[in-house]
C-alpha cells in the first residue's frame, strides 16, 4: 500500500492505494494509454495543496494521438489561470481545448496524409487538502466511484460520474447533425462516415481553411462546427473525510463487456482480502482482454480514504 505516513493531517483525503493496467485484447497494436500522477509526481503548482490524478484515454486511428495526450495534458491542466485559482471544471475544459489545438497544429505541420487518429479522454483529478474531486471526458471512457461502508466495507453507493459521447446519444446526434455530420449504422454500430466514432480529443479540425481542411471538405458536404468535439463533460464531487472511496477510470475495452456494478463489487472485494490496486486492475483488464473479438482494455484503480473515517 502507499505509505500513510507521507499524507499530513491537515489533508481532508488519503490516497491509500493506486494502480493500473492494461491489455491489447484481439486488436493488433494497444492504442490505449493511461496516468497515474502520486502528489510526489504531480506537475509543480503555486498551490501549497495536495493533488492527484488519474485518466485513462482510448486512442484509435493510431496511439499517436493517445499518447501526446498523456504526454501533454497534465502539464496543460495545471499552467491553465484557472487550475491556480481554485476552478478546476475550467481549468479542465480549457486544458482540452489547449491539447486539441496543439494536435492540430502539429498535423497541420507534419502531417501530408490524411488524418484519422483520435482519442477519448476520462480524466479524475483530485485535491487531496481540500477533498474535492472533478472529473472531465470526452468520449467513451468512463470514471466510476464507489463509496464503501466504514465497518464491513459493503459498497453503499456508486455511481458512473462521465456521461457517454456516442453517435447513437440522441442528444450527441443531434449535435453531430447540426455540425453538418451524419451518423449511419454499419453492422450494428453508429458510424461518424466511414470511420467509427469515439467524439475523441481531435487531430483534425475541418473548420479552417488550410490545405487539409480544404482536403478533408472536397466531398462537398457542408460543415458547420465541430463534428469530433473536444468540449468536456465536468463534474465536481465533494468527499466526505467520514467515507473511504473506490475510484475506477475505464476505457471501453473494459466497460462494454462488463457490467458497473458487479464489476465494481469485485474491485471492492479483491481489495478488503488484502489486493493491491495494481493487481486488481490486471486481473479486469485480463479478463475482459481474453474474450473474443475484445478491444484495447485499460483500468485505472484506487482507492481514498477520508481522514475520519481512519480514526
């Protein structure tokens, strides 16, 4: 477990353990990609705070995109004005858009081909001093928490905190339809066009007017927005220093073919028999990853404590 003894008082939450793991499943390359950042690793920051983060983001196309977002948008979230002043819902949408426009203004440099990679984001960042936790996606990813009984350990409530961006949403179709998109049905599945829609983080903006805007317009149709939103779902959630936590952050490798709640009453119960979150999170994502046809899968797990509910 990580040590408690690094976590002072004066902190509202503890972060007893955290751990991930992930699985390339039947795909041919893992495009999966995920960040644990401890207090220890957290990007440095005016604030005298204590601060974690955990995301996971499911890449497709290629990791390229997947991957610069890992490597990116911590550091983004926390140069944003609004992370220093205490409003992280801002923050995280600001820090989105900042990672959207780096990827395409990277493409636009580097890239002569045709652009199709992307990536879903589900991102928790939690103020261990305060004891507050916001979360922001886009996508399908999603962030699950789990309040567990102080004395049995028993889950007393869970919930999923992301909201799901799929072109089969009514409310998401809408939107694509507005932005001068369709979504058609291909073998089951809502389909962006031709390719499969994860409303990812964008490497590919067609608004402008750049050769490759122009290129990816010369089929004629009429765009009036963004098709692929990089706008993020927030979400603030205050923790009880009286209640311990489960937190899981899934990509869709794991959550389509799981169900939340047994799943989570798994997580929970591996973890009161003494599992570490490393371990537990192995265990999900190989088990989804062996079933047939199973997608990239990646599971982030830990576990919080607050401060009263130690004593």
């Amino acid at each position: 477990m990580l040590p408690t003894q690094v976590m002072p008082a004066e902190d509202a939450v503890l972060l007893f353990d955290a751990g991930a793991a992930t699985a390339q499943g039947g795909r041919v390359s893992q495009e999966d990609r995920h960040v644990i950042l401890l207090p220890n690793q957290f990007p440095p920051t005016k604030s005298t705070d204590k601060f974690a983060l955990f995301a996971t983001y499911d890449g497709h196309g290629s990791a390229d995109v997947s991957e610069h977002v890992r490597q990116n948008l911590p550091d983004l979230l926390v140069k944003r004005p609004e992370f220093e002043s205490g409003d992280y819902e801002t923050a995280i949408i600001k820090s989105f858009e900042d990672e959207d426009g780096l990827l395409l203004r990277s493409v636009m440099e580097d890239n002569t081909g045709p652009v199709i990679a992307g990536s879903t984001v589900a991102l928790c960042l939690v103020n261990l001093t305060k004891g507050v936790m916001v979360i922001g996606n886009v996508g399908d990813s999603h962030i699950f928490l789990a309040r567990r009984d102080d004395g049995s350990e028993f889950i007393t409530r869970q919930e999923r905190l992301t909201v799901e961006h799929k072109p089969n949403e009514p409310s998401e179709k809408s939107r694509i339809e507005k932005a001068g998109g369709a979504v058609h049905i291909y073998g089951g599945t809502a389909r962006l066009g031709d390719l499969q829609y994860k409303n990812p983080i964008n490497s590919l903006n067609i608004n402008g007017g750049t050769k490759k805007a122009k290129r990816a317009n010369a089929s004629g149709s009429k765009v009036r927005g963004n098709i692929l939103s990089n706008e993020a779902y927030v979400r603030t959630i205050e923790l009880d220093e009286k209640s311990r936590y489960a937190l899981l952050c899934c990509t869709d490798g794991v959550t389509d073919v799981t169900d939340e709640k047994a799943l989570m009453k798994e997580v929970v119960s591996d973890f009161v028999v003494g599992r570490r979150a490393t371990d537990i999170a192995r265990m999900v994502t190989k088990a989804t990853g062996e079933q047939p046809q199973s997608d990239n899968c990646t599971c982030v797990i830990a576990f919080l404590d607050g401060v009263k509910a130690l004593k």
